[in-house]
C-alpha cells in the first residue's frame, strides 16, 4: 500500500525571503532521507518566483544564464544533470547523473565534472553577475564514513537554490 501526504501552502502575502527558506527547509528534509540511503519518494514542484527574487546571490534569471552557458560551453551534460537535480528536490545520485549523459560507468569516472561549472561562476563573478559568496549551483556527495579518495555519489544543490534552477 502506498500513501501520500501533500501540503498546500498559500504563498499570498510571503516575502521571497520567507518562501526561499519554506521551501530550502523541505529541500533539506528531503536531501536528509535521501542521505541516509533511502530514496526520496518527493519531488518538489516549482514555483513562481517574480524576477527580484534572490536566493543566496542568485536569480531565476541568472540560473537560467548559468544554465545557457554551461550548454554554449559544450557542458550540456552538467545543465541537465543540475536541472535534474533542483526538479527532483536538490540531489541526484550517481547513477541518474550516468543515465541523463548516457555513459558507460565502466568506461568513465566523474572526476572533473564540476570543473565546467566552476569554470562559468568564476567567470560571472569576474563580470559582476554573482557575487563572491554566492554558492556554487552544484556539489559532490561523498560517504561521510569513508575517509580518503573516493567516488560521488551523486550531487546536491545547496538548499533554496534548487527552488530557482527547477525553474
């Protein structure tokens, strides 16, 4: 038997702030399940966000440029794969990130994936886009127990922004 919970929550009258944070603190429940091994039976739908909003340095817009120009960069993988991840709540694990680039794990590692993405913030900071602080879109998983080189095990996106990159 399967049971579902839902929640609607009436956005009338919140501040951008106030609803970043609503929706950063369910982000992060979903990201804890999913942490401890389990798979998040949630996906979080996005909302409408009006073009002020900022969230951690970052807009819809510039989410949606970030997004273009990892594409144009020759990274379409990596803007899938984090568009991926904001649409199914902040995190992907290793395997979806193999299916979405339809990859041999065999064959390839994901060393070096996220050198694309520091690539572009390096250079939307430099032009004045996105401030300094403003937290990278994407992040490797790693097992907490293990110390030393090993595997992703999938990525995350840091809580509240994944509300702007489901966009």
């Amino acid at each position: 038997m399967s049971a579902t919970l839902t929640y609607e929550v009436p956005l009338d009258g919140m501040t951008s702030d106030t609803i970043a944070a609503l929706h950063a603190a369910v982000t992060e429940q979903i990201a804890h399940y999913a942490r401890s091994g389990l798979t998040p039976p949630v996906a979080l739908t996005p909302i409408d966000l009006d073009d002020n909003t900022i969230i951690d340095g970052w807009t819809a817009a510039l989410a949606a440029e970030f997004l273009e120009r990892l594409r144009a960069d020759g990274s379409p993988v990596q803007a899938d794969v984090i568009a991926a991840a904001a649409k199914a709540g902040g995190r992907i694990d290793r395997a979806d990130v193999f299916t979405i680039a339809g990859w041999d794990s065999t064959e390839r590692s994901l060393k070096g994936f996220t050198r694309p993405v520091n690539r572009i913030i390096q250079q939307m900071r430099e032009e004045g886009l996105l401030p300094d602080e403003a937290p990278r879109p994407i992040e490797p998983l790693y097992s907490e127990a293990r110390r030393g080189y090993q595997q992703a095990r999938g990525f995350e996106i840091p809580p509240g922004l994944a509300l702007l990159f489901a966009q």
